[in-house]
C-alpha cells in the first residue's frame, strides 16, 4: 500500500513538472496582429509585439519574450 502511495505521488509531481515546462503553443495558435495598427485603441495603445505578448498570456498563461513576440510579428506581416 505504501509503495502505491508513493508511486502516486511520484507520477503527480511528474505531471505538474511536464505541464509547468511545456513550451508556448505553436505560431498558427497565436493572435493575428497583422491587421492591426500599433499603438492604437484595438491594441491598447501597445506595440504589436506587447499587444502579442499580452495575448499570450491571457490565452495560455506564458509570456513570450520580447524577441520572440517581435519574431512572430515579423511573420504575420510578412505573410499579409
């Protein structure tokens, strides 16, 4: 019974580890900014790239670094 437990308790914590360290979702799965004009109302008055990141995080709950945000940027307007 106590070996039950802790294989349980191993395989919780393994499960919090993976869903903690899972990376942020694939590009096609992030708001479209490409029509959008910067520092603007739709955008609240933030850069693409912060308006982006802050999306992200309402969505999924991570916050893309600002090289990453502006990468991704970069390919939405480049794919309009």
């Amino acid at each position: 019974m106590r070996k039950l437990a802790w294989s349980l308790l191993i395989l919780a914590a393994a499960a919090i580890v993976l869903a903690w360290s899972a990376p942020p979702a694939a590009a096609a799965e992030y708001t479209n900014v490409a029509g959008l004009e910067p520092w603007s109302a739709p955008t609240n008055f933030m850069s693409l790239a912060g308006y982006l990141r802050w999306m992200t995080f309402q969505d999924q709950g991570v916050w893309l670094s600002m090289a990453e945000a502006k990468r991704i940027v970069t390919e939405q307007l480049a794919a309009r």
